[in-house]
C-alpha cells in the first residue's frame, strides 16, 4: 500500500511554491497533497511546537513520519521517476543524491530568507 503524503511549503517563498506546483501537477507522485504553511497554521501548529520550523526547510509527513528540510527535498527527488517538467527533471538529478542535498539546501535557505526579505514577508509563520 502506497503511503499517504502531505507536502508543507511557505506559500509566500516563491521557490517553495513554485517546487510545490510542479510537485502537484507534473511529478508523478501518487497521492501527494500539498499545503501551504502559511494558510493552515492550525493543522501546522503541532509541527511548529515540535521544532519542525518551515523557517528551515519544507515538511513532508509520510503517514507517522515527519521529514524535515533538506531530508523532505532528498527524499521526494529520489522517488520523481519521470517529470513532466523540465525544472523538476533538473532538481530531481540534483537532489536525488542526500550528500548533495545537504550541501546545497543550506544555499536554498538563504536564497529563501532573502526573498522573503525582499516581499517584506515575516521569515516565522508565528511571530
């Protein structure tokens, strides 16, 4: 039986949302949902008191397991098998591998933060 995945994003992070659309419509990933943090801080509110800060990197729930970060990103471009989108053809080779994925994700972070500080959008989902 296929689990159950939930996708967590900032919704105000232009490359986490533009990565959560091509995860919904063109990955190929069987029942993924994706959600956006910032328009569904009540059903988040457990993961952000258990440290799961979407600050540091998208979640992704897989039935009782929480990935957290550069370890969500890894583990969803390992499973991407043929994409219909170029872009995500491109970050599935890139961050199939974990080595890889744990030197650049840290880039991503701050790439995230400045456009955020760019919007003029609070980083913290909960201030």
């Amino acid at each position: 039986m296929d689990s159950k995945l939930v996708f967590i994003y900032d919704g105000e992070c232009p490359f986490c949302k533009h990565f959560a659309e091509l995860l919904e419509l063109k990955s190929g990933l069987p029942d993924i949902s994706i959600l956006n943090a910032r328009e569904n801080l009540p059903e988040i509110t457990s993961l952000l008191n258990r440290g799961y800060d979407i600050d540091n990197g998208a979640i992704l729930l897989k039935d009782e397991e929480v990935l957290h970060g550069a370890n969500a990103i890894n583990w969803i471009c390992s499973r991407i098998d043929k994409p219909s989108d170029s872009l995500l053809k491109i970050l599935s080779i890139v961050f199939f591998s974990k080595k890889r994925t744990n030197f650049i994700f840290p880039l991503l972070i701050i790439a995230r933060r400045f456009a955020l500080l760019l919007k003029g959008v609070s980083r913290k989902l909960i201030c």
